[in-house]
C-alpha cells in the first residue's frame, strides 16, 4: 500500500493541496480533515478519503476553495476485473456521500459564525478607503475592524457567509462557507432587478439607475443565483450585467453572463470597450 499511498499523497501535493504534517489514511473509506500547507495553525480546510481495495482509489479538495480531485492507482500488470469495477463505483458513491455529508457540517458551522461576526460587525460608512476609492455608498455593507463586511444569502434570506474586503480591495471569503446560489441586494426591486458579479460595480448600477441589484460574488455563480432569482421572482425583468473580460481569454465575465441571461429568460447589458485600447 505504500507505493500507492505516495502517489496519491503526491496527487494532493500537486493540487496545491499538500499537508501540513504526515496524513493519517487508513485506507478504509473514512474522510480525513487536515491542515493544508501554508494555512494558520489550528484550521482543517483540507480533505481527503482513501479506499486501499480492490484497487487503491480516492479524493481530496479544500473547503476553502471548494475544489476537489478524484484519483484512482494506475495498475499496468491488470485491468480491474468487472467485480473490482463495480466495488470502485460503490466506493465512489460513497466517497461523495462521505464528502457531501462533511460539507454540510461545514456550511452550518461557517453560517454559524457568519452569524456571530455579522452581528458583531457594525454599518460601514461611505468614509472607507474602498468605498472611497470606487466613489460608491455603503448600502447596506458593514465593517469589522478595517474590513468591509458583504453578506451573502439565499433567496430566503439565511445568512450563509461573508465577505470580506480590505482597505487595499482585497477580497476574501469566510472559509467553508456556501456561496452557489446566494447574493448580496442593494435596494427592493420593483419592476427590474439587476444582476452582477461585485460590490463594486452593483453598487455603481444602483446609483445611476436607482435600480436593486443582487450581488453573485463571481461569474460561475451568476448561473446559480440567476435561477433562484427567477424562482423567487418569476414576472420581474432580470437584466445580467456582464463584466466584459475582453482581455481575458474566453471572456469568463460575458459568457458567464449569456449563460445566465439565458437560464432565465433574462436581459444582457454588457459595457463597450471598443475605445479602450487592449
């Protein structure tokens, strides 16, 4: 089992996902939380699960990224019999169990926390340096120290988790927390409401339109929240206000924002570049 082990601890390691300290896999389908290399002492974001037979098979990811890997050993002296085949797909069922079972313990205890720093936190003022700097307001944003503090909820209104961003307009997220389908609102909406990716620019939309806007934190997440929009609100026009990536390659911001727009029946704003020399 060793040699296998070291491939698949080797896996982990090139996922960026290494271990602070040897991994204690047993090779019995347990999922194991441990410290990733680099990550404050006492934190267990990483995550890993191990079956050592019939063949040795797993997965690993991070709670705080939200990624994860499948990895399954290489055997050159034999193809795994139909038997081993269909133990593997068992075990890889039960490793999503596993992992799906874990994440929701995760999610309750980071909503938990959010609870408790949101609470803590009190309403930020248009005086702080990010806010300053975008020259927007601080609706409905708090403050926690120096951090600008952004809620993150369902279409239900449960707190799931946070934002957080710095004077220098870093950003970061509480860790473990869910973020697919949950949003940030500025303002009720009426007859419209507009749908972005950040603070920023929601903001922005807000105070030359006078329109509410949802907050999806990131274009992979504007699909998800533009659904459970149109559930929550099936007759309101939804806009999806596209950040225009035109120099990036595959222009992440717009053809998540097609997408979207399209998920729901929605309208497409994009900003014109054309002026703007690359």
């Amino acid at each position: 089992m060793s040699g296998a082990l070291d491939y698949f601890q080797q896996a982990i390691a090139a996922a960026g996902l290494a271990p602070h300290g040897d991994l204690d896999l047993a090779g019995d389908g347990k999922l194991q939380r441990y410290r990733i290399e680099g990550d404050k002492a006492g934190s267990r974001n990483g995550w890993a699960v191990l079956y050592s037979h019939p063949v040795m098979a797993g997965a690993f990811g991070s709670w705080k990224t939200g990624e994860s890997h499948s990895w399954c050993e290489k055997r050159s002296d034999k193809p795994p019999t139909p038997a081993e085949r269909a133990e593997l797909q068992k075990q890889m069922l039960a490793m999503r169990a596993a992992r799906s079972a874990e994440q929701a313990t995760v999610h309750a205890t980071a909503s938990e926390r959010a609870a408790k720093l949101w609470a803590m936190a009190r309403p930020a003022t248009n005086a702080h340096p990010y806010l300053q700097r975008k020259q927007i307001g601080a609706y409905g944003i708090r403050q926690l120290r120096e951090a600008l503090v952004i809620a993150a909820r369902d279409v239900s209104g449960q707190l799931h988790t946070l934002q957080f961003i710095g004077a220098d307009g870093a950003k970061r997220f509480l860790t473990g927390g869910r973020i697919t389908g949950c949003y940030f609102a500025i303002g009720r909406p009426v007859d419209s409401l507009l749908l972005c990716e950040g603070v920023a620019t929601a903001s922005t939309l807000h105070q030359a339109t006078g329109r509410a806007c949802a907050v999806a934190f990131n274009c992979g997440n504007l699909v998800p929240v533009a659904k459970s929009l149109r559930l929550k609100f099936p007759h309101l026009k939804l806009i999806v206000c596209a950040d225009n990536d035109f120099q990036t390659p595959g222009n992440p911001g717009l053809t998540h924002a097609k997408a979207a727009a399209r998920a729901v029946g929605g309208f497409l704003a994009v900003p014109n570049f054309s002026g703007v020399s690359a």
